[in-house]
C-alpha cells in the first residue's frame, strides 16, 4: 500500500524516532509499504517519519542504473559506527522537500549496523551514492533535514517555497 510522504514543514518531521523494539508483523508490513511508496515517487530511501511514524525505520535501493540489480534493504535501528575522514559532496534532494536540490558535503564512506525485518543483524561499509543516501536516511530518524546543512538564508527561502506549496496542494485538494 502506498502511505501519503509528508512535506516540509511538519513537526513530525523534526522529532527524534524512537528504536524499535519489537519487530512485529505491522513494522514488517510498514517496511514494506515504505519501499513501494519509495519506488513510486520515485526515490532512492524513505524514512518512517517520512510517511508520518517515528521508529527508526528506514528503505533504500540506490542500484538507480538502467539495467541495475534492484537491491532494496530494509533497516531497523541503523547505525553509523565508523566514518571516513575523506569526503564527498552531492547534490541531495529529498521526497519531504519536492524539486529542491542542493549539495552537502558529507563522509564518502560510513559503515553502518542495522537489523533486517527478521531480526538479524547486519554492518556493512557503503560508498559513493549509497553512504549519501544512507546517512540522509539516518538523518531523517534524528529529526535532521538536508536543508539543515544550508545557510539560514537559503534554508528559510525553501522553507517559505514548501509552505507555498502545501497551501496550493491544499487548495487544489479542497
Ligand atoms: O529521503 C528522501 O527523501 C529520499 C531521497 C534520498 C536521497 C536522494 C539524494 C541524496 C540523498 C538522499 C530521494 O530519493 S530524492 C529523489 C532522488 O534522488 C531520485 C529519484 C529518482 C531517481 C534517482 C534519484
Ligand atoms: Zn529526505
């Protein structure tokens, strides 16, 4: 089933995610909605608090290629347990902040320790688009956006941008 992605401003979307505790068969079910809301978008990750629940929960799949092997992971309670001192920049987007893009330097390397929706446990390093998306991810279960690496300035004319846009889709809706 696809879930409704909530936009930028939302409370829900500033606030810390709590750790799952038990792997039930609805948090398997969500994991699952999530990764079909992601495909339609389309996206590259989606975060439960994203789709307006706040457990620590997040989809991705960045085999984006043409031809590529889909790889779509599901991760409970992940986290970054090393970084790389090297760097690397890219040009974000995210689904709360539609037609936004803006680029943010972050480690190029991070591995990460995460549960699967059966309980096993899993740490992995991932490079290149993937450390990207999974530390966006991550991000997102602490309540932090992109936008929150930007100036100020920058960050409140997009802010204003997706207020304006919420009352259009309100108004359209209506
Ligand atoms: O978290 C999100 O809102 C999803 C976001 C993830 C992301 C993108 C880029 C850098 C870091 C994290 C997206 O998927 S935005 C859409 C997007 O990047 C994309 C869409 C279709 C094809 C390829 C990429
Ligand atoms: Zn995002």
């Amino acid at each position: 089933m696809l879930r409704p992605i909530l936009i930028h401003p939302d409370p829900r979307l500033k606030k810390p995610a709590s750790p799952v505790v038990d792997l039930s068969d609805e948090l398997r079910v969500l994991a699952s909605d999530m990764l079909e809301t992601m495909y339609d978008a389309p996206g590259i990750g989606l975060a439960a608090p994203q789709v307006g629940v706040l457990d620590r929960l997040i989809v991705l799949d960045c085999e984006k290629e043409e031809g590529a092997t889909p790889r779509p992971l599901a991760m409970f309670n992940p986290e970054v347990i090393a970084t790389s001192d090297e760097t690397s920049v890219y040009e974000e987007g995210c689904l709360s902040i539609p037609d936004i893009y803006a680029e943010v330097t972050r480690p190029a390397e991070v591995e990460v320790a995460w549960m699967d929706a059966d309980g096993r446990a899993h740490q992995e390093v991932f490079t290149g688009l993937w450390a990207t998306c999974v530390q966006h991810e991550i991000d997102h279960l602490e309540g932090k956006l992109f936008i929150d690496y930007l100036k100020p300035l920058k960050r409140q004319m997009i802010t204003r941008k997706m207020v304006k846009l919420k009352r259009e889709r309100a108004r359209e809706k209506a």
